[in-house]
C-alpha cells in the first residue's frame, strides 16, 4: 500500500513511517521544508514539501495514495482556532479526493480527562470543547457516515520514547528543575494512560490495514499509571525529591499543566487488540522515564 502521511517528521508521525516501511508500505511525507524533506529520503520517504492549508499539495498527495495517515498538527496552541480551521481544510480536502472509494483515512485523535473511576472506551465519542476547538474526531467520523473508510487512533497524552522532547515528561522534568522538586497532587493516584511511540505507530498501521469505518482505536499500553509513580521516576532520574502538592500549590507550581497533572483519564485498550491483534511490546512508562539515556 503506498501512504500519505502527514506530520512525516513529527514525535509520533516519524515513528510511524519506520513502521509502516518495516512492514514494506511505501510512504509519501508531508513536511513544511526542505531540509526536513531531505531527512525523509534519507530515511526511504518521499516528501512532499507543504502544509495542512496548502490545498492543491494536499490534493496531489492524497490522489497517489492508497490511504492517508494524518498526524500533522501545529505546536502553536495560542493559535488553536486556526491550526483547527487549518486541518478541518485539510481533512475535507481528503475528503474530495477519497470520494466513492474504499481506501482508507487514519486520523488522530487524544483521550480526555474522565471522573474518577470512569474508563473512557473505544466506543465513546469525545466531549465538545469550546476552549479546545480542534474537532479531527468529530470530522472522521463524519466522514465516516457519508461513506468514506475513515477511523480514528487515540493516543494518551504521555505518548514516551527515548529522546522524547516535547511531549509532557520533558515539559514535567522541566518544571521540576526549575522547581527543585518533582510534584504530585493529593495522594498522586490519579490514572494516567500511556504508550511507547513505536507501539502507538503500529496501532496506526494496523488500523490503516484492518479498521472499519467510523470506529476509534486505542493507542494505550497502560490504562492507568498513578501519577505520583511518573512524578518519582522524573524525580530519580534528575535527582530531585518528590513532593505532595495541594491544588492550589500544584497551580501556583505547574501553571496551564496543573489541570492535566491532576486529572484522571484511564484508557481502555480491550478493544483495539481485540479487533485489530494489537499488543504493546516496549518498555512501560516508569521504565522508559528511568533509562539514563531517555532524555538529552
């Protein structure tokens, strides 16, 4: 099958394109330059130098394509509404293109924060967010009733792996160190669901090969891992103690990740390998955290 992939060269998309050519796909890569084009070839993808607003780029990729993998999300969270507007664009493009055909589109979607002792389930749809407008489930599965091959792949909010940079273990370490202290809210019992990156690419692959239209799968090796166990692992790994905080010192330590440190958001995964014969095979979060050479 040759893919289009778009966030080629992101934390989760770069993963996913080493699967998808280990399992002998090829693979055709979104990127925004040139230089990151360079390190896509490189690495046995063809790139394809653009963005989600860039419609005709959009359009040639898709039209080469057996399927589409998309990832591709800004950074920029200041800018929501339109990295939101930006993809819905991008996604009603593939849309257009896909029309009347039985070939498949993967889109990425997160696992909101439950009630304590709520596991959120492959068969929910997820809440509407007014202050979070991006919408990437909402559109797949409406793509999904006017007959396209569309699903979604939910992945945790820790999403790990060695050299990780971006996601919330580095932004959580960082925070400590500045801190002086890794903290924790309360007991620290709150569940937190995670996945190794190369274990979350094979729920996308095997979602593109297998899934049904109108379904989410999920990339979640553990369902629930009590935070205070992640904050002890950042803890020994930089050599800080960790500390029970209160609300209002977690907010006052954490600032805008205060409300995710403290959530709840266990994850099902019963589904996902049941359908799909998935089953996680890297190393589990506080093990990947503890790794001397996890971050740099």
């Amino acid at each position: 099958m040759h893919v289009f992939l778009t966030g080629a060269n992101g934390w989760i998309g770069s993963a996913i394109g080493r699967d998808l050519l280990a399992a002998g796909h090829s693979v055709t890569g979104l990127v925004r330059t040139r230089e990151k084009g360079a390190a896509l070839a490189a690495a046995g993808i063809t790139p394809l130098i653009g963005g989600l607003g860039d419609v005709d780029t959009l359009r040639a990729g898709a039209s080469d394509a057996d399927g589409i993998i998309h990832t591709a999300f800004g950074l920029d969270l200041s800018q929501i509404v339109a990295l939101a507007a930006e993809e819905r664009l991008a996604l009603e493009t593939f849309e257009t293109v896909f029309a009347g055909s039985d070939r498949p589109i993967i889109v990425t979607g997160g696992v909101p924060l439950t009630p304590p002792g709520e596991t959120f389930m492959e068969n929910a749809r997820p809440p509407v967010m007014p202050a979070f407008p991006r919408a990437s489930e909402q559109i797949a599965f409406a793509l999904a009733e006017r007959g396209l091959r569309a699903s979604v792949v939910r992945n945790p909010r820790s999403v790990h792996g060695q050299g990780e940079r971006h996601g919330f273990v580095p932004m959580l370490a960082a925070v400590a160190r500045a801190k002086g202290v890794s903290g924790y809210v309360g007991d620290g019992q709150n569940l937190w669901p995670s996945v190794h990156r190369s274990d979350s690419a094979r729920v996308y692959r095997l979602a593109l090969e297998r899934g049904a239209a109108g379904e989410a799968y999920h990339a979640i090796a553990e369902e629930g891992v009590p935070y205070r166990a992640i904050a002890e692992a950042i803890g020994r790994q930089l050599g800080l103690p960790a500390r029970s905080l209160t609300t209002e010192e977690a907010e006052a330590h954490f600032g805008g990740l205060a409300m995710w440190v403290a959530g709840n958001g266990p994850a099902s995964n019963t589904q996902t390998r049941a359908v799909l014969g998935w089953e996680p095979r890297e190393l589990r979060i506080i093990a990947d955290i503890e790794r001397p050479d996890y971050s740099h």
